[in-house]
C-alpha cells in the first residue's frame, strides 16, 4: 500500500510515487492529488465521502477530484465507486436518471440503530434565559448525564475564534480587515484580532477608532467561546478543542485523537474536521452548537451544505451498543434541510431541493462558470467586468447561454483586491468554453487578473 498527500515529505513522496510506478504498490490511498497516481493496470477507484467540496482544487489546474475519478475510470475501463451517506446532489441525480447505478446500504453495521434526534429551537431559549445562550437548558442536562456515566460527547461548530465580530455600542463601528472587506475574527488564545482569509492580525482596541468611546462589545460565536464555557458549566470534565488554531503544530490532530480515544477527553469541541470519520463506540451524545453557520451564506449549495455536515456530524454518535443521542440547537428550527437531517432521511432533503433546483435551473440541471475579475483599484474591475459583459453578449450567437452579473463577490475586497463576478450557465459546458475563449481574447486589460472556475464548488 502507498500514501500520497500534500504533507509527506518530499523524498516519501517521491518513494511512494516510484513504488507505486514499479507495479510494487497496488493499493493507493490518499488526498486529492492521488487520483494522479500512475498506477499501471487500474481496475477499480474509490472516492470515499464524495460530496465533500475539499475535492475541488481552487488553484490552477482547478479540477474536481470527483470527475476526474469517473473519467479515469472510463479511460481504463475500471469501475468507480462514489460513496457517501449524503451524496451530492449532482451524484444522486444522475444515478437516478441511470447514468450512475446506485447502490444503497440501508442499514448501520451491525444493524444498530441511528441515534434520536432532538431538535431546540434557540429562539425560545432566548426568550425563558433573556440572554443569547450558548448552551440550551437541555443540552446542558443531557452533557451532565453522560460525563456522571463516564460516556463522551462531541460539541460541534464549524466556526472558530472566540468572538465573530466587535462592534462599538455608540456609534455601530465594526473593527474590519485592512485588507479584505471582512470583520476581524477574535482569538482568545492569542489575544488578537484575525482576518481568516489574508491573516492580517491586530491587538483588539480599548477604544472605538472611529468615536473614541470604550462601549466596545465582542459578539458572535466561535469555538474558543464554547471551549470556554464549557469550561465555565462542566469544571469536572476533560475538555479539549480540535480545530486549525488548535492543530497546526505537526501530530496535534493524532494527538488529540489518541487520547479522546484512551478516555483521557470526555467533551471533544470541533469544526467540521470532526463531523466525519470519528468512530469512537463510548460516543453517545453531539451537540450541535449551531446549525445555522452555513444556512444563510449567499450559496445556493448552503441547504445541501447544511444537511451533510448535520447528518454527517450526527453520525458520530451511537457507534457501539451504548446507543446515542443528537441535540441540534437551531434559530429556524423549521428549515427543510435541519427537519431532514434530524430524520434521517436523505430522500425527502433531494425531492424538496432538487425541485428547487430545477425551478431556478441550476445544477445538475445546468452547467455554470464563475469568471472573477480581480484588481487593486475597484473602478478599473468594475470597467473590465462590464465590458468583458458586453463581448460575452455579443459572442454568445445562439443565445443558449445565460449571462449572469457583473456583480461584486459576496467577499468584494480580499487580500486588498476588489473583486467582481459574472455568471455564465447552460446546459452543455462546451457552449460557455468556447464563447469564453473568443471573449477573453479580446479582453486583455493591464492589472486586471481573470479567473475562470468550471462547475465551482
């Protein structure tokens, strides 16, 4: 067996790859960049939890990991396995319309049962506690319960920091990145403010820059925050934190690992790094902090987003004969991916969101592609992202393609570029590549940079 990823050493990496050429290794497990692997006679390729997005490189070559799995299978006449227990929704839908054969396992290992589902509407805690709580009445008891069982429970939220954002009570100032047109992320643990797209960090201010007022406030959630009071509500237990602030020293993440495995953790908070392929059996309680961190992003994949990470996270729970309980704390409570997920049921998430899909015409039942205009002065990007409008309208003859924008990213500025985007979508992808070839020839601007993503993520 061979292992390929991005944090192998350049000789291993370079062994591996000989191994693997040499006919030594016939099994090759890894990351993305394995579906490269030259392996001679490939017969069978399997992409595990194929509806992650981490399978789409966003640099150059931008490829998906995924269709280029079923690709070099057909070019080997091998066979492809995509599994997962959420599939995306493209997968599902071509296996439904006979492209894919499905294949459905309707059971746990085992025959064990999945765990119950509680859901907490967050609006009514609000209400009894007259504060914005981080844990419910019920999640609190149901975490108390199982640390006097000596069981372990996993708390979920796939955002990190300590405080999202601070404002100035006074005046509404909200202290941003320099850089990017985002409010800075604050870090309890290094006692900074974070921008978590360039890096940019400050010392938090004791006075409001813009009113010199000290009525600063620190709001929003981040898992240093539910560290903290977790800390705070369960002084008994073992706690610990496992999210990119907390592993980025080389054997962090084995580390935390081995010992919630040894019994030495009893709560285990964490991003989306722990809502899949944990399989600890003294597990019988996830907590999910928050369900509504991906609900209302400007995505029209966040419902799907929603619902795998929901579904996947309360897989974690009830792996062994101890059974398991989900607790999802929710301000809409109601929302068709969060009533899903706490069923189960995969099947009743696709009707309702492929319908939607299909009503919008958006994917499976289109191709699209993003083109990003990037450049330091705002007015200049906005220039080329109308004109680049223009010669698209003209090339686009047959008028089979949809042209969508200008419009600025849901990020407008990052890492001190204004960005602007157009849309393009049609049923075959060939149609949108080849008026993009002719556009982009004759859209040459200094110190504008485009960028062209197929079927972005």
């Amino acid at each position: 067996i061979a292992i390929l990823h991005s944090r192998l050493l350049g000789s291993k990496r370079v062994s591996e790859w000989h191994r693997i050429n040499s006919g030594e290794a016939q099994i090759v497990i890894g990351a993305r960049s394995a579906i490269f692997a030259p392996v001679k006679k490939l017969g069978l390729v399997v992409v595990d939890e194929e509806h992650e997005t981490s399978y789409k490189q966003e640099d150059v070559p931008r490829y998906n990991a995924r269709e280029v799995a079923v690709r070099r299978a057909a070019l080997s006449n091998a066979v492809v396995i995509l599994g997962s227990a959420t599939p995306s929704l493209e997968s599902f839908y071509a296996a439904k319309k006979g492209r894919f054969t499905l294949v459905e396992l309707s059971e746990r290992i085992d025959s064990r049962l999945l765990p119950a589902v509680d859901i907490v509407d967050m609006r009514e805690e609000m209400t009894r506690s007259r504060k914005i709580p981080i844990f419910s009445q019920k999640l609190r008891e149901w975490i108390d319960k199982d640390i006097a069982e000596k069981k372990q429970v996993i708390l979920f939220l796939n955002r990190r920091g300590f405080s999202t954002f601070i404002n100035c009570r006074k005046c509404g100032y909200v202290i941003k990145c320099k850089r990017c047109s985002v409010s800075l992320t604050y870090h309890f643990d290094k006692k900074k403010l974070v921008c978590h797209h360039c890096n940019f960090n400050m010392e938090p201010p004791e006075i409001c820059p813009e009113c010199n007022s000290s009525y600063l406030k620190y709001w929003g959630l981040g898992t240093e925050k539910v560290e903290s009071e977790a800390h705070r509500l369960f002084p008994g237990a073992a706690i610990a934190r496992m999210d990119t602030d907390a592993t980025h020293m080389r054997g962090a993440h084995e580390g935390i690992l081995s010992k919630f495995k040894n019994g030495d953790i009893d709560i285990l908070i964490g991003t989306q790094m722990i809502a899949k392929g944990l399989d600890f059996p003294k597990v019988t309680l996830v907590g999910v902090v928050s369900a509504d961190t991906a609900l209302n992003l400007p995505d029209f994949r966040s419902a799907e987003r929603t619902f795998n990470l929901l579904t996947q996270v309360a897989g974690r729970a009830g792996r062994s004969d101890l059974g398991g309980r989900v607790i999802i704390q929710s301000y809409a409570p109601q929302h068709y991916s969060i009533q899903a997920a706490k069923n189960h049921d995969y099947n009743t998430f696709y009707d309702k969101e492929i319908s939607l899909r299909r009503e919008l015409y958006l994917p499976p039942f289109c191709h699209m592609v993003s083109i990003t205009l990037r450049g330091r002065k705002e007015e200049k990007v906005f220039k080329a992202s109308d004109s680049l409008k223009a010669i698209l309208e003209k090339a686009n003859r047959s008028k089979k393609i949809d042209i969508l924008g200008p419009a600025p990213s849901p990020i407008s500025r990052m890492k001190g570029m204004y960005r602007w985007n157009i849309f393009l979508r049609s049923e075959n992808a060939e149609n949108i590549i080849s008026i993009l070839k002719e556009a982009l020839a004759k859209n040459k601007r200094s110190g504008i940079i485009v960028t062209v993503d197929v079927d972005p993520s």
